[in-house]
C-alpha cells in the first residue's frame, strides 16, 4: 500500500521540479522569445522580427478563433486582425504569471514550454485605453539551428479582463463612505453595501460584487465593468461613473 502511494506522489514530486528557476538562463531565453512574438510583433506590429523566431511548421489553435495551420497565415493574421484593426491592440503578461518546461533527449534540451496567462488592452482613438480581455496559453518553443522558434501554440480559455486582477487593500471606512443609494436616470436605483473588502452593487434583480483596484476605482471580474467613484460639484456628492469596455455606460448620483 505504501509504494502505491509513494509512486503517484514521486509521479507529481517530478513533474512540480521540471519548472525551471526564474533566474535561470532557460528561463530568461524564452522569455525574451515570448517578448518578440508578442511585444514586437503583437504590440509593436514589427512583422520581421516576429517572422524570424517562427517556425516554418507552424501550428495555432485558438478557442475562439480555430486553427491557423503556417507560419504565412499567422503573420497575416496578426496584421490584418491585431494591427489592421481600428483600435491599437496591446498585450502585457499576468505578473508572475509565465512559467517555463524543459524538453531534454539524453540530458541536451531541445526545446522548451511555456505556459501563463495574459492580459489584452485596446486603444480605441476617441477614449482612454482599458483592459478587453484575458486568456492563458502554452507554446511549444524548439531550437532550430541554435534559434529559439516558436512552433505549437494553444490559446484557450478566452474571458473578460478582470478576472486576474488582485483586488488592492482598502479600509472598511473607506468601503463605507461609499456605501449608499445612488439614482441613474437611465437604471433607476442603485443600491450599494459593503461586504468583507468588497461591495455589493444591486440594479433590480442583478447584483455585482465590487472590487477595489483604488480607493475610488473598482472592477466586476465577470464582465469587463469598471465602476468609478468621484465627487459630484453639482451636488456636493459622490457619482458613480460605470464603464463598459471602456465606453462611459451608466452615470448615477449618491442620494444617501
């Protein structure tokens, strides 16, 4: 009975050590790899460069969007849908987030994967840039000719950007103040508490519960909604200004 349980813990014990440090020179290649996809390529629209550390054996499946079977087609891809499109698009990496596998034949690694999660802003022109969306990935890097080429891509999980984002720290008399009824002219009554480091926002028969990403700011991680609070000089109270995608969707004003 004791080697039955020995040989799963030493199966999971194996597979937990073969992440490699962060420090580590592996580590940092890949990285710095993932940084010519996605911060050259992806944010800076530098195709070249993108080009260069992408197998010709190319393979993408995405959740959303299918299969994307060569090197030609995802390159194509990223200029017509990323850096053809009419809001500037940006992606930044979960802090913390990227974790990277050795792939060794007799001791020598060949290749490498790189699992994480990431975040997706876009920049519309008439407005201020705010967080779309978020998904995880894991991409199978080879070695090819002693450069790092990016050659499996698997990019799923695809949801509103809030759901990796940590809630900041903010006092209960700071949740309190802002605490209350508020009126929109367009939603009716809004009815807000508090609820441990939270709030609870209640419209009708729907409630979201809140999260501090400021004193004054906070975010629903269900659906890309920021909700802003800021004091109203018409009334000398607090409006709640409420976001959707980054479009001002709903105003209401504090009644107590």
């Amino acid at each position: 009975m004791l080697l039955k349980l020995f040989i799963p813990l030493f199966i999971v014990t194996q597979f937990v050590a073969a992440q490699v440090d962060h420090n580590s020179s592996l580590y940092k290649q890949i990285k710095e790899s993932d940084s010519i996809i996605f911060q050259q390529g992806f944010n800076l629209c530098n195709f070249e460069a993108m080009a260069a550390v992408t197998s010709e054996n190319f393979e993408f499946y995405h959740d959303k969007g299918g299969i994307t079977s060569s090197k030609a087609d995802f390159v194509e891809s990223i200029k017509q849908n990323i850096c053809g499109s009419q809001d500037k698009m940006r992606r930044e990496l979960v802090p913390n987030s990227l974790e990277v596998f050795p792939l060794e034949n007799n001791g020598e690694i060949y290749g490498a994967i790189e699992q994480g999660k990431h975040l997706f802003y876009a920049k519309p022109k008439d407005r201020a840039e705010y967080l779309t969306g978020s998904a995880q990935f894991t991409q199978l890097w080879l070695k090819e000719d002693g450069i790092w080429k990016i050659k499996r891509v698997l990019s799923y999980d695809h949801g509103p950007g809030n759901r990796y984002t940590i809630p900041a720290k903010i006092t209960n008399d700071q949740l309190r103040k802002l605490a209350g009824i508020y009126n929109s002219e367009k939603t009716g009554n809004l009815t807000i508490i508090t609820k441990d480091s939270s709030l609870v926002l209640s419209a009708g028969d729907k409630t979201y519960e809140l999260y501090p990403s400021s004193d004054s700011v906070f975010f629903y991680k269900d659906a890309n909604l920021i909700f802003e609070f800021l004091e109203d000089p018409l009334s000398d109270n607090l409006k709640l200004e409420i976001r959707d995608h980054g479009a001002l969707a709903d105003t209401a004003v504090k009644d107590r």
